[in-house]
C-alpha cells in the first residue's frame, strides 16, 4: 500500500534544496492556519487524543506530551497551521531581541540514509517586538512557548560584555513573557559562538539568573543548555539556578558540530546534526539530570533523536515529562504526531499506567 507522505511527498522534496523545502512546508501551515476548512482537514487527518496521554507540566494543562522543538517555527508564522498537527504545545523560535538574518545560506543539510539534518541557520528570526504581536493575535488555545536567545549580529560583530548580553535576554523576556505560555531561555545555541560558550561559565549563568529575579516574569521558564560536560556540567547547572525560583525546568540543545556516527556523506556540512544519530546523547544526558536535579522542583523537556512511539516513551521512562520532536517532520510527514500519540497508549496500557505522568522516570528507579 503506497505512503502518501513517505513515498510520493517526501522524495518529491527531497529534490530540492532543504532550507527551501523548509519555507514550503512552513507557508503550507502559515496557509492552512488561516482557513477554517484546511485547519478541519488536518485535525480530521492528524487528530487523536487520549486521556491517557494528559500532563500536567508546571501547571500548563497539556493535551499530551508530544511538543514541537524549536527551530522549525522561527517566528511565529504558522502557529494555528501547526497546532492542528497535534502537538501537546509549540516552541518557537529562537526570538532574539533584534532581528537577526542568521548564518548565510547554504544552512540547512539533509542526511537521508541516517534520517538526520544538520543545521546551521544561525538563529535566523524576526526580532520580538514583530514575536510579540504575532503571539497576541493568535487565534489558538494551543499552549506557546518562545524560545529566547541572544541576538546574532553576524561573524564580524564586535564581542559584546557580559552585562549586555545578559541585558538582551531580560529585555527580551519582559517583551515575550506577557504572549508567552512559558519561556525557553537559549544558553547553547550550537550555531554561534557567543551562544555556545559564554554560559558554559556557570558564573554567567547565575548572573543571568540574579538579573531575572526582579521580572513579574509570570509563566514557567525552561532553561536550554549544553548537552556537554558531563556530570561536572549538570552539577553545575543545578548550582547556578539553586536560588532562581522562577526556574521550572530544563532542556537539553545539540552539540556543536556533527559528533555522532553518520553513514551519510557530511562534506561540505557545517553545524550541528539533529536527528535519529543524537538519540543516544539526549538519552544519557536527560538520565544524568533527572537522577540528579530536585524532582518536585524541576521538569525536564526531552528533544533531539525521538521519531517513533518507543523513542518518546523511552524519554519518558528516563524522566522527560514532555518531549519534543522536529527531524521526525521532515523525515516522516505531519502525520508522525498522531502515530507515536498511539503507539504510546498502546505501549502505556502494555506496562499498567493509566496515565503517561506515571511513567515518568520509572526507568531510573
């Protein structure tokens, strides 16, 4: 029987460019959000949702536990569009303070025979003044988190002190955090070296965190850090937000470069690899934090690597209460969200739970 998306679609696509492709799908949902019949069709094609799969994360009331990363909606343009997908919530971003044109093309690569991507685009977005009046004028009771950064003002910008790159993140949260349903704060960005190094201090990191006390910040705030350095990293981190109370969790970003095993040919690539190939990184840093951090404290989102089902639980398993997936589009169609949504009923009612927040870390016990 032949696969719409994985056998007619996908190689159609993956004829061309990959960043165009992209622009293609992202206008497609920009589109189907605006038209009540199209946003009909794709809930009736894409639509599941179980009571079992219900969270509640940091007392946002989700759906389910099945989000969509960072990084694909940049800045905010197809928010109704990509809800009607499924997802438990929506990340978008990275939102920078300024406008930022990111990294020059090309930035985006593919890896079929490993379903991965590299990706170098360079935090490319709108600014969050524009963020800002798309997020309140959108026309979904989806819950929207925005994934805030630094700016990336080009490879030729002079260094900036770390009073002003932490400024540009407390500017940016009190602009973001009233149309927000929770806050991202981007402390690794693989794709700028400002973003990839500077909170590897834990000092800038608690820094950054003494500068937000004072903001009515109002919704949960998720930190993404490094997926590197080990259990002398994570100890670290969890130090730095000791005193943060606004802190209500973590996620862990990619790693600079393309470090994991790839079958695929990766010359002429630059950035970091996302994908099937990163699985085994997330996995072990999310068991690394969750056995260490305050569990009635702190929640952890879980992304890079999951595609099916069995990844997503998997993540739950290890201490994830939500997880989120990105690759998986570009390698498995829209209709992703709804199949790992119903494998993971199956696989919750296969073990004994009733809902997926009792899985959660079980695995680690």
């Amino acid at each position: 029987m032949i696969e719409p998306y994985t056998d007619v679609i996908r190689p159609f696509l993956l004829q061309y460019e990959a960043e165009r492709t992209h622009a293609w799908a992202l206008g497609a949902a920009s589109i189907a959000g605006s038209l009540r019949p199209a946003r009909w069709l794709v809930d009736r094609v894409c639509g599941f949702e179980d009571s079992s799969l219900e969270v509640d994360l940091c007392g946002m009331s989700l759906p389910n536990p099945i989000g969509l990363a960072a990084g694909y909606d940049k800045s905010g343009t197809a928010i109704e569009g990509l809800s009607a997908l499924g997802f438990g919530h929506l990340e978008i971003g990275s939102v920078s303070i300024d406008a930022s044109e990111g990294n020059p093309a090309p930035r985006l690569f593919r890896l079929p025979e490993d379903r991965a991507v590299v990706v170098h685009y360079g935090l490319q977005n709108d600014g969050a003044a524009i963020v800002q009046e798309r997020l309140a004028g959108r026309r979904t009771s989806a819950v929207v988190g925005t994934n805030i950064v630094k700016t990336n003002r080009g490879i030729d910008a002079s260094p900036e002190t770390a009073d002003a790159i932490v400024d540009e993140y407390v500017r940016a949260v009190k602009v973001l955090a009233g149309v927000s349903d929770y806050l991202t704060l981007n402390l690794s960005c693989p794709n700028t070296e400002d973003g990839r190094d500077f909170f590897a201090d834990p000092a800038h990191t608690r820094q950054l965190m003494e500068a937000l006390k004072g903001e009515a910040i109002g919704c949960p705030v998720f930190l993404k850090v490094s997926p590197l350095g080990g259990d002398e990293a994570a100890d670290g981190l969890l130090e730095a937000v000791n005193e943060a109370s606004f802190v209500s969790g973590f996620i862990h970003n990619l790693s600079p470069g393309i470090e994991a095993k790839v079958s695929g040919d990766t010359r002429g690539m630059v950035g970091a690899l996302a994908g099937r190939p990163v699985s085994g990184q997330m996995n072990e840093c999310l068991r690394r934090l969750y056995v260490r951090m305050d569990r009635r404290r702190y929640s952890i989102l879980s992304a890079g690597g999951v595609a099916t089902a069995q990844d997503a639980y998997d993540r739950i398993r290890l201490g994830a209460s939500s997880v989120q997936l990105l690759t998986a589009l570009v390698y498995e169609g829209p209709c992703v969200v709804r199949r790992i949504k119903e494998g993971m009923c199956e696989l919750l009612k296969r073990d004994g739970f009733s809902n997926v927040a009792e899985a959660v870390g079980v695995g680690e016990e």
